[in-house]
C-alpha cells in the first residue's frame, strides 16, 4: 500500500481515540523519516518503491526495457552498429539477397537493407517518444483541471472529447497529412498528439476524481490549502500511475501509427528513413525480393511488441489489486 503522510497538523483538530491513533500514526511516519525509532524492516514503502521492487523480478519488464534501451542507443547513435550511408545505392546490386557485409542484402535502387533499418529506428522512436509525451502532457492537464473543478469545465471536456472519439485515425491522418508539405516528423507527432489526448484526459480525469475524495485531500483543505497545492502536492502524486500505464502501452501503438501511414504514403516521406517507407516500397516485390520486406517488418513488430510488454509489466506493478 502506498504510504499516506499524515500532518500533524491535520489531527489536532480532532478528539477522542481517533485523534490519539491518528496523531501516533503521523509521530511514527515523521519519526521514521528522521531516522527516529522503528526498525527498516517496519518502515512502510510507497507504492512506486514496492512497484520497482516488483519490476526488478518482472523477467517481462527486463526483457522489454533491454530491447527499449538498444532501440534508443541505436536511433541516437546508429552507426554504433551500421557505418554504411543508408542513401547509398548501387543499381547493379538492387534486390539482391545477402552478402559479406550485407546480412539483409539489398532493396530495388542497390541500397543496403540491414542499414536502412538500423536508421530507420530513429524516425520511429522520434515519433512514438515525443508523441506519447505530448499527448500524456496535454491529457494529463486537461483531464486534472477537469476532474479536479468539475462543473461546466468538465463537461466542455467530455464533449470535446467524444468529438475526437469519433474521427477514424487513418482517416483522419489522410485527411489532415495529405495538406502537409513538411518531410520532417514533427506534422505526424502533431497529429497523432492531436487524436491522443482525448484518451489521456479521461483516464486522468477519473484517476483525480477518485483521488481527491480520500480523506488526507479533504485533511488539506479543511486546513486552508489552496487548490493549486491540492493539486500539485497530494493529488497529482496519487493519480499519476493510470496514465503512465496508459502512455507507456499507447507509445507502441503510435509507433505502428507511424509506419501505417507512412505504408500509405500520408506520413512520413522520402528522403527519410522510416519502417514504413521501406515497407511500402517492399510489399510491391514480395514475391521477388522478400528479404526488403521481412526486416524492417521484424524491426517494427519488434519495437511495437516490446513497448507492450513493458507497458502490461507497469500496469501490474502499479495494479494495487493484483499485490
């Protein structure tokens, strides 16, 4: 169970046997962050301490974060792995199959597969990184204020939100790229941060909902805290964990997000290197040449699958129902 500060503050109001339990309880907890009294064995932990305890002898969540990590070392450092110039093209070696020095061999203007992929990694994390915080960020303050004012705020958001419920994701990427000139990432990580929040807002909103009626919130605030440290110091803290389960399994989902709507030709663009522009380009020779195919499709499956995993690891570390 997460350990809840009590204020001394907050039980000299009181009387009776509760106010004695309640103010011994609150001497313990101080204590014990003094170093005063009790023993390690019975110092109480918090739930992100007993969720990285669980994390730790999770072999799903080591896995995952291994493959997250080299994901990223690579995409910020390719040619750690790769020092060949993934725009370099020999047309007397297109389609041809592997080589000595070209495991994946090459695609149909002589360019080397195994590269490609390698700096391909770079436009996918880009986007599934700055995209899930985006929209955690956005989500996450818009879906707070929500929950936490309620009222006419509240059910401006909700509206808002099913409007953006209601627009299909691939229609709408078409939609909205397709007037796009720009080839950098950033108008996809717009767009899906754009479609994303709405999500984010409504976990946040009923995390906070149900967070501000415990009872040390309502302890704050009859001692005249403000709603900006309500807020910021006792709810946020306590509602955060659903939304970053929730941003941790939808930032793989952005990943494929990307790639699709680059397979379809709304997202990225050449000359960038991405999954899905090599994928889009290989399903037309999959019959003659499948190796241009099958390796960026394995690096992709591959990053998709570990963001999950690690997403579905935090969830149950973070679940207090499944402990």
């Amino acid at each position: 169970m997460p350990e809840r500060y009590v204020p001394k503050e907050a039980v000299t109001h009181g009387d009776g046997a509760a106010t004695a339990l309640a103010m011994a309880e609150a001497e313990t907890l101080e204590g014990g962050r003094n170093g005063r009294g009790g023993s390690p064995r019975d110092k109480p932990r918090s739930l992100w301490g007993d969720a990285w305890r669980d994390l730790r002898r999770n072999p799903v969540f080591l896995v995952s974060a291994l493959i997250i990590l080299f994901l990223i070392v690579i995409a910020i450092w390719p040619q750690l792995i790769a020092d060949g110039n993934p725009y370099r093209a020999d047309l007397a070696k297109a389609q041809e199959g592997s080589a000595p020095g070209h495991p994946f061999g090459f695609d149909t203007q002589g360019r080397d597969v195994y590269t490609r992929t390698v700096y391909g990694a770079r436009a996918s994390i880009t986007v599934g990184i700055c995209a899930t915080a985006g929209a955690a960020l956005l989500g996450s303050a818009l879906g707070g204020l929500a929950g936490f004012f309620g009222g006419w705020w509240d059910a401006l958001l909700s509206r808002v939100a099913d409007i953006f419920f209601g627009i299909p994701v691939l229609l709408g990427g078409l939609v909205f790229l397709s007037v796009v000139t720009s080839k950098t990432v950033w108008p996809v990580v717009g767009f899906i941060v754009l479609l994303g929040w709405p999500q984010i807002a409504r976990i946040a909103r009923g995390s906070v909902v149900t967070a501000k009626q415990n009872d040390y919130v309502q302890a704050a605030r009859a001692l005249g805290a403000s709603s900006g440290r309500l807020l910021l110091r006792h709810i946020a803290p306590n509602a955060v964990a659903p939304v970053i389960v929730v941003a941790t399994i939808a930032l793989g989902t952005y990943i494929s997000l990307e790639a699709t709507l680059s397979y379809l030709g709304a997202g990225l663009k050449p000359p960038t290197v991405s999954w899905g522009i090599d994928i889009s380009t290989a399903s037309t020779y999959i019959r003659n040449a499948p190796h241009m195919l099958l390796y960026p499709a394995g690096a992709l499956s591959i990053t998709v699958l570990a963001f999950i995993m690690l997403g579905d690891a935090v969830r149950d570390a973070l679940d207090p129902k499944l402990r």
